[in-house]
C-alpha cells in the first residue's frame, strides 16, 4: 500500500498543491479556481489574482434593513 504524497504551497492566500504527481490546483478554502499541467503555471496564475483573505462568518439572519 502507498502513502499519498501531498506538494502545497501558498501564493497571495491562495492554496497550490499537488496530490500523488498530479495536475497542480490553486484553491481558496471552499473552492478550486483551476487545474493545471505544471507548478509553475499554477503559482503564475495565483499570483495574477488579486490577494486573498477569507472573510469573517456573520451569524444567520444578521441582515437588518434600514
């Protein structure tokens, strides 16, 4: 049995990694924003977005109209 082999980095908030060899991902928390062939690629198109921060969790019904 093999033991997965996880690469991550990060790159203006954002998540880069690799999972057993394969394609290089950029991903926030929730989401994956793309997939791609080489390291390289993904850490370029992680540092064309703009940076990233998460944003604080509001309760449910928090709005109030004015």
């Amino acid at each position: 049995m093999s033991v997965p082999m996880l690469n991550k980095m990060h790159m203006n908030g954002y998540d880069v990694l690799s999972v057993n060899h394969g394609p290089w991902r950029v991903c926030t928390q929730g989401d994956r924003l793309g997939s791609f062939a080489s390291r390289e690629e993904a850490l370029a198109f992680a540092a064309s977005l703009p940076g990233y921060r998460a944003r604080a969790g509001r309760p449910a019904g928090s709005h109030q109209a004015k």
